[in-house]
C-alpha cells in the first residue's frame, strides 16, 4: 500500500515539474523584446508595400513600350527633384559654413547672410 502512494506521490511530482518545465519554456517563446517588435512591424510594413506594388491585371498583362517610357520618365523626374533638393541643402550647408569661417577670421566685420532661394 506504502509503495503505491510513494509512487503516485513520484509521478504527481514529476507531472506538476513537466508541467512547470513547458509553461516557463513556452512564455520564453513568447516573449518579444521591443527591437523585435519593431522590427517585425518594419518587416510587416515592408511587405504590405512590395504586397501592393503592382495589380494582378498589371501582373497578367505585359508592359507596353509606351507604359514603360512613362514609368521610366516618371522615376528620372523623381530622382532629380530629390538631388535638386539634396544639393540646395549642400549649397546653404557650405554657404554657412563659409560664413562663419569669414566672421571667425575678420572678428571686428559682420559676415553676409547667406542668400537664400527665395531672393
């Protein structure tokens, strides 16, 4: 009789060990850091873009000569408004930083404000 409560004793133990084993393991599993979740949202974002970038029509039906000029035209339009913007901003970076080198050099004169794009 002593042998048969020791023994369920012994498995009920080791079940409630097991049991606790795999819900620390599990929660382990399942906790995210918070670079992990922004990354997975970053991921998430990414895909949902590349998802929705062209229609299954587009998909289905080839790209005429004419569709692929416009696109083309339309990328070159974009990239130069960018490097457009990007060198006004590197002209009024160097025409500061000219500036300030000026009044650092000639202390007793006023440097001349830079002129900007609205003039």
């Amino acid at each position: 009789m002593m042998d048969g409560l020791v023994l369920f004793v012994f498995f009920a133990a080791f079940l409630l060990i097991a049991a606790y084993l795999l819900w620390r393991y599990w929660g382990a599993l399942t906790t995210v850091s918070p670079e992990e979740e922004r990354f997975e949202r970053r991921v998430a974002a990414l895909n949902e873009r590349q998802a929705h970038r062209y229609s299954d029509e587009e998909l289905a039906t080839p790209v005429t000569e004419e569709d692929a000029w416009r696109v083309m035209v339309e990328r070159g339009r974009r990239v130069t408004r960018r490097d457009r913007s990007t060198g006004d901003l590197m002209r009024r970076r160097a025409s500061k930083s000219l500036t300030d080198r000026s009044s650092r050099l000639l202390p007793g004169r006023r440097a001349a404000s830079p002129r900007s794009d609205d003039e």
